[in-house]
C-alpha cells in the first residue's frame, strides 16, 4: 500500500513538472508585476539670480573700523548703481565690528589688537545679465580702496514647480513606454497600475550625472538640466 501511495505521489509530480515546463504560465499567474523606471529629463535657462558680497576694514580702533567700512559702502553703492544695478533691489546690512585678540605662545589673550568692520552687501534681480555683470565688476571696487569680497552669482529658475508637474508627466509616459518594450513579443499585456512613486528631482549643470539621495540643486550655471525619475509597478495580463 505504501509502495503504491509514494508511486501515485511520484507520477504526480512528474505531471505538475511537465505542465509548469510545457506551460511556463501557470507560474506567471502569481506573478505580480513587472516594476519600470521612467526617465525624464529638460534644460532650462535661469530666469533669476542672486549676488552676496561683503566689504571689509581693519583698524586699531572700533571707531576707525566703522567710519571706513560706511565710507566704503556709499563708494560701493555708487559704483555699483552706476554699473547697472538698480537701488530698490541694493541691500546693504547694518555694519558690524568684531574684536580681534592678540595671539600669546598659540593662546588668545584678552588684550585687543585691532577691530574689524564689515558690511554684507545682497542684490537679487530676474535680469540675470545685470546680476552677472555686477558680481564681475564689484572688484573693480578694490582700486578705490574698497575691500570686497566678491563671488560669483547664483542663478535660480523660479517656474521650477510647473515644470515638475510636466516632467512628472513625461517620465510616466517613458515608464509605460518601458513596460510595453518589456512584454512586447510575448503574449502579455500590460493591465493596470499596482503602484508608482516619486524620486527626487535633480537639478544640476548640463550633461551632469551627479545625482544625490537628498536632491541637488545646482546654482553655479544658468543653463540646468532638469532630472524626474518615477516607478511604477504594472499588473500583467494573459
């Protein structure tokens, strides 16, 4: 009796083999899906841009550093306004002076050496040639006696969240192209969406592939490319 019970249970599963490597679909039916990624992907030009630079001066004393460093903001002021800047969009901060302490055998001591005066100077305009041609002249400021510190501007693009919405859009319609690329040939079909999510978008310099897990934001080119990656998980049909 038991020979004949392990017999049957043996002829069964030759049976089931045969069936699973006649018909592979029996397997796929518990399938759940096939999962794509979608890509997206588009260059834009800055539309903004900001400029922060900072004026400086050292003197023995407190007062001497604060008169120098107000004389140099109202150069600094002219100048630029006559560079193009305009004077509703010109901030200049409150000026600040700092101690700076005597060193004695690597040690700070209490004993004061001089002050220093500074000025932080922050200009913001959609015209993102006249906030270029700003930050590349400010240094001219240093033939005046002007002590200023000088970067390069930052260039945003301010429509930013109209353009996810489209690129969200294309990069689900590239996932869906995927997908059907997939099962193109076979006898399956692409049913409906089981789940999709969002990655973070990338905004970096053309032809970048820097990508980070938080998101960049790229500020140092006015030309960006614009990254949307989504998943999405399709049903398959039979």
């Amino acid at each position: 009796m038991k020979k004949l019970i392990a017999a049957v249970l043996i002829c069964a599963s030759l049976i089931i083999c045969a069936l699973i490597l006649v018909k592979p679909n029996i397997v796929l039916r518990n399938a759940k899906g096939i999962s794509v990624k979608g890509y997206a992907v588009e260059r834009v030009q800055s539309d903004a841009a900001t400029w922060d630079a900072s004026i400086s001066a050292t003197e023995k004393s407190e007062t001497e550093a604060y008169v120098k460093v107000k004389k140099a903001a109202e150069t600094a002021k002219d100048f630029l306004i006559k560079n193009g800047a305009k004077k509703d969009k010109l901030v200049f901060s409150a000026i600040t002076v700092t101690p700076k302490y005597k060193m004695s055998n690597g040690n700070l001591t209490n004993e004061v050496e001089n002050y220093c005066a500074r000025a932080a100077i922050s200009y913001y305009d959609t015209d993102v040639d006249a906030v270029k041609k700003i930050a590349e002249t400010a240094p001219e400021l240093i033939e005046q006696g002007v002590s200023i510190f000088s970067p390069q501007p930052e260039f945003y693009y301010t429509k930013l969240e109209d353009l996810k919405l489209s690129l969200i859009e294309k990069a689900a319609a590239n996932a869906r192209m995927r997908a059907e690329r997939l099962t193109s040939g076979t006898n399956s079909k692409l049913g409906k969406i089981l789940s999709a999510s969002q990655g973070i978008f990338q905004i970096t310099r053309p032809l970048s592939n820097e990508t980070s897990d938080w998101g960049i934001y790229d500020t140092s080119s006015r030309e960006k490319d614009v990254r949307c990656v989504v998943t999405i998980e399709f049903a398959v049909e039979k």
